[in-house]
C-alpha cells in the first residue's frame, strides 16, 4: 500500500510537472494580434486563427468590430494590433494617411444580402421573397418589423446598407424606399455594433438584418440574395451605376462627411509599428495561400477581386 501511494504521488508530480511545462511554453510563444472587420469573426476564430497558430507557433488574439471604428483606435495608437483586415477600401485608407499601412492586399469578397429570422412571425414572407414570390422591400416594411443594422460613422457594414437601399430605390423605382425601411441614416432603434447583429438575429431579437453574404453563410443563416445592380459586389459596377449614390453622415468628431460607395472587398495589411511583424506576414501569406483561400470558401466568402491598395506618395 505504501509503494502504491508513492508510485501515485510519483505519477502526479510528473503530469504536474508536464502541465507546468506545457503551460510554460504556451505562455512563452509569441502573440500574433489581429484586428478585423466584425462580420468576420466566425471564419478568424474557428478557422484562420487556430491555422496559424498551429502553423507558426503563436498565440492567436482576435478583435473584430467595425472596420472604421478599429482603423481609427489603430490610429490614435488606443490599440496596437500586428495585422488589420478591412472591408472596403476605406478604413485601410485610414490608417495609409496615419502612416501606420503601405500596401493592403485583397484577401476575399462578399455582396450585400438580407438575412432573416426563422424565429420572425414574418420568416414565411421572408422565405417567399428570398424565393422570388414577393418584394423582399415589401416584407421590410411590414408593421412591427425589428430590422438591425450597423452605425455607418464606424463601419463599412452599415453604409453599405444605405447605399443598397438607395440603389433599390433607382433599381425598383421606388422613390423613399430607404427612408420607408431605414428611417433616419443613423436611426438608433436599428443600429447595433457589427460583432452582436447577427447573434441577435440568431436569438429572434431581431427580424432581419443587413449582412454579408459570407457572414451570413458562415453563421447558417438564412438570407435574401440581391441583384448585383444593388448588392455592391461588382467593381466593374461601380463608376457606371453604384456611384450614382451618396449621403452625409455626422461622423465620431462631430464633422459631416459624404459617402460614396466602395467595392466590398476585404483588404489585409501589416502595421508598421506590429510588434510581431513576422508572424503578421505569416498570417498574410496564409490568408493568400491555397489553403487560406479555401477557408474563405468554406466561410461563404468569393475570391479576392481588384489590385493592392498602395499609398499615395
């Protein structure tokens, strides 16, 4: 009995010296910090992050939030992340003039959708539109509708989903469309942080919401496909017909700006100032690679489209 409890407390020191010893190098591998559009949160933690970790021996921390809201935190020096992915070209923008980014390379693409709630009382109208059956703008504007959408002075999401509705209204001939469905442009009973909108549909809080077609396909949910005349996936689109759109908003600073639209296409930069430039650029390189590129198609995400995003010199 004694050599047992000895042979037992024997065992135990080893597996608590092998924990000791594995929790001691996890803690010594170095931090990779990525910050990233919110809607992409699904596909960067269940799938790029644990890559690279596993790949390039670091430990993976996401940030997803608005594109514009994270550029401008990166900008002020608030927070120090070693790579920033963004929709659209603008944020990236952002952080070129801050002198933080040179060069963003497009990583993948997505169109403007509306996603829905089977939990809704109007989810049978829904799916009738998304089948072709009814005007999905008829079904938004059903009395009692709770539509979610994000603030448009911090992220790409949410003014992209004024200029679909802007466009609608040319497209359908629909004049006050956006007003009808949207309210005001930064309409509060409507607006949400980017991260939360799709959880909240997901709970039944919501009956529908704007969204990414890859976001949307990465949570399971189900959605409105658009045409492309209004669901900004086209770049060849957008000097022709998408421009024909703008509105003003009353930005963070207290200035008012004027919005034209961008192509949604997701960029991926590393920071001059990362503290872990290395590892930034592995992730980089994962993101382009075949085996990153077929991550994204998992994630309902399309292939990158357009050049690099160089700074003005």
């Amino acid at each position: 009995m004694h050599r047992r409890i000895l042979l037992n407390l024997s065992i135990a020191a080893v597996l608590g010296a092998s924990g000791a010893l594995a929790a001691t190098a996890y803690a010594a591998e170095p931090v990779l910090s990525v910050a990233y559009a919110g809607s992409m949160g699904a596909l960067m933690d269940k799938a790029l992050g644990p890559a690279i970790a596993k790949q390039d021996h670091v430990q993976y921390q996401g940030q997803g939030a608005g594109a514009f809201g994270l550029a401008h935190l990166i900008a002020a020096k608030q927070i120090n992340p070693d790579v920033f992915v963004s929709i659209t070209p603008g944020p990236i923008e952002v952080l070129q003039k801050a002198g933080l980014i040179d060069t963003a390379v497009p990583v993948a693409s997505t169109q403007m959708v509306i996603a829905y709630s089977d939990k809704s009382k109007y989810a049978a109208d829904f799916k009738a539109a998304a089948e072709g059956k009814m005007p999905w703008y008829a079904v938004l504007q059903k009395p009692g509708i709770h539509f979610g959408r994000t603030d448009p002075a911090v992220d790409p999401q949410g003014r992209n989903i004024v200029f679909t509705m802007l466009l609608a209204e040319q497209f359908y001939k629909q004049p006050g469309l956006a007003d009808k469905i949207l309210g005001s442009t930064q309409n509060p009973q409507q607006i949400f942080t980017e991260p939360s909108l799709l959880s909240r549909l997901e709970s039944g809080q919501l009956d529908a919401t704007s969204g990414y077609l890859s976001a949307v396909i990465s949570h399971k949910l189900p959605y409105i496909k658009l045409p492309e005349q209004i669901n900004l996936s086209d770049p060849g689109m957008i000097q022709d017909w998408y421009s024909k759109v703008h509105f003003s908003i009353k930005l963070p600073n207290g200035k008012t700006d004027t919005l034209s639209t961008q192509p949604l296409v997701f960029y991926a930069a590393v920071l001059k100032n990362a503290p872990n430039p290395k590892a930034g650029e592995a992730f980089v390189k994962l993101m382009t690679s075949a085996q990153g590129q077929s991550m994204f198609k998992e994630y309902g995400y399309s292939a990158p489209k357009g050049g690099d995003l160089k700074a003005a010199k």
